[in-house]
C-alpha cells in the first residue's frame, strides 16, 4: 500500500498540565533551556518522514506555541488549532483539520503524538511512518518489565503473562480514512472514553490489524514535575 500523499504528524498539546501543579501548561515548561513543546516539534521538523505537522493547542497559549516555533525555525508547522475538552476531542480536531486540505485524501498517513512525548526519536518516527506502507495502524511500544496484575475490590484476580504485554507509547500512525471512520464510530458511543487513538481501531475497526514497532525508554511522557528532572538527566547524558 503506496501513496503520493503527504505524511502529516498531529502533536497533541491540548492539556493544561494540572498535575504537574505548574502556572503554564506542561508543554511550556522549560527542559534543558527549551520549553517542552519545542523539543517534541524539533523532532518531527527533523524528520525527513514528515511532511507538514498540525499542533492542538489549549486555547490561550496558540501566540505561544507559534512563537516557540518560530525561534526554533519549524517550518513544517502548518497550523495551531484548538483541541477539545478530551484526549479525542483533540485527535479529532486533529483528523478534521487534515481532511480538510487540499490534496489529502483518505490513504494520507497520519501520525497522532502527544506533545509530552518531548524525547522521541527520530528512527521511532521513521519507523512508525514505514510501518503504514503496508497497514493501516500502527503504535510504537516497548516490552512490560513490570509483573502487571489485574485487581478487584483489593484484591489480585488475574496475573497476565508479561511476555505477552507491551507498554504503548506514541506515536501512533494510521491512514486517515480508516481513524476518521473509527473516531466517527467512536462518537456514537458515549460510554466508550479511549486514552489513545489505537484503541479506538481496535473497538469500532475490529478486522484491522494494528501492528507495534519498536519505542523506546527513554519516549517518556512527561506528566510530574519528577519527569521533568528525568527527562533533563536523559538529555545531559
């Protein structure tokens, strides 16, 4: 599966960063001399997998993020644009805006990322991209090095085989017709509330497989104050 169509990456800004208990958003506060969001856009401009990114930003903070970009020469940022009171209201947002452009159409790849994600790489980048060749979902994921248990009432009922789990990570990629069709699937059902985009393939979009590439560790997501001092530790090493 081929497509002359551009590759657009949608960073995902939307949060106000409440647990991280600061005045800005967690996207706007400085890591090793530069706000959140400028590392996580650095990394998709660098791409050469990537075309255009698209930014969902908490409304207030747009002149913001724009200026963030500009210092940091992101020419590939097409547009700011608002996001949703959740997660999917975001992606959304983010799905409309691309089908929306010229030239786009349903077999254009796009990659879903949350902004927090500031130390992704660019060969998880590449990887997720490449992976759309021949599929139409993929997320990028590492291996559980933790015993996950399922739990009732207090109680350990079920201990999956950890060989068999992944922790995922984005971002994740998938041809925009297929997650427009299972976002729109999804509306329809208020008692679904997904925390990514893959789920929501796996719900409404059943027969489509959703293939994994390689993450990484060091691909976290910062959400406390203690991800901050990780996240600079990572970049001094």
């Amino acid at each position: 599966m081929t497509t002359d169509q551009p590759t657009i990456a949608a960073v995902l800004a939307g949060g106000t960063g409440a647990r991280m208990g600061a005045a800005l958003p967690k996207q706007l506060l400085e890591v090793a001399g530069k706000p959140v969001l400028q590392h996580t856009l650095e990394a998709f401009q660098a791409s050469g997998a990537v075309d255009r990114i698209v930014l969902v930003m908490a409304e207030g903070h747009h002149e913001a993020a724009w200026t963030i970009a500009k210092s940091a020469n992101v020419t590939k940022l097409s547009a700011v644009i608002g996001g949703g009171a959740t997660r999917a209201d975001s992606s959304v947002a983010a799905i409309r805006w691309a089908q929306a452009r010229d030239g786009v159409g349903d077999g254009a790849k796009l990659l879903i990322h949350d902004a927090a994600r500031m130390l992704v790489t660019g060969r998880i980048i590449a990887d997720v991209v490449a992976a759309l060749d021949d599929g139409e979902a993929v997320t990028a994921v590492i291996p559980s090095s933790d015993t996950v248990v399922e739990v009732h009432d207090g109680q350990i009922v079920a201990v999956p085989d950890r060989a068999a789990l992944a922790r995922v990570q984005t971002p994740q990629g998938f041809r925009l017709g297929l997650i427009a069709a299972a976002h729109a699937a999804a509306a329809a059902d208020p008692a679904f509330t997904p925390t990514d985009d893959c789920s929501v393939v796996l719900r409404f979009r059943p027969d489509t497989p959703v293939r994994t590439v390689a993450g990484a560790e060091r691909n976290l997501k910062v959400t406390s104050p203690a991800d901050l001092v990780l996240a600079q530790a990572l970049l001094r090493a």
